[in-house]
C-alpha cells in the first residue's frame, strides 16, 4: 500500500468517527471529555487510530466492530 492509499483510508475513518459522533449529536469536546480520545485529530485526518482507540470509539458509541466498518468502508 503507498501513501495515496494510507491517505485515503485516514479519510473514511475520519468521515466514520465524525458521522458517528455528529448522529449522536455531540461535540468534538463532548465526545473527548467523555472518552479522553481527541477526536479532532481523527476527524481531520492526521491520526491513524490504534485498534484500540477504535475499539474504545465503538463502545461509546455502542456499536460493534464490524458496524463500524460497514458503512464506508
């Protein structure tokens, strides 16, 4: 995989954790002050999340693993 493709999944999972926190009606702070994962970083592209973090995401938001990565993926 080169950079281009690094890139564009940085996107899909930046477009998948602020559709989830905006459907959820929260703010980048809420969601951070709840988790104490910077989501702003996530949502701009410029953090690869950990399987961790996305773990941690997924149990916020309530959803499994495999629903996450339904939708845009």
């Amino acid at each position: 995989m080169d950079k281009k493709d690094d890139k564009r999944l940085l996107v899909l999972l930046a477009k998948r954790v602020k559709q989830l926190r905006t459907e959820n009606d929260l703010t980048q702070e809420q969601a951070y002050n709840d988790t104490g994962i910077h989501f702003g970083r996530i949502e701009q592209g410029k953090r690869d999340a950990s399987f961790t973090t996305i773990y941690k995401i997924c149990n916020y938001f309530k959803i499994s693993i495999e629903e996450f990565f339904s939708k845009g993926f």
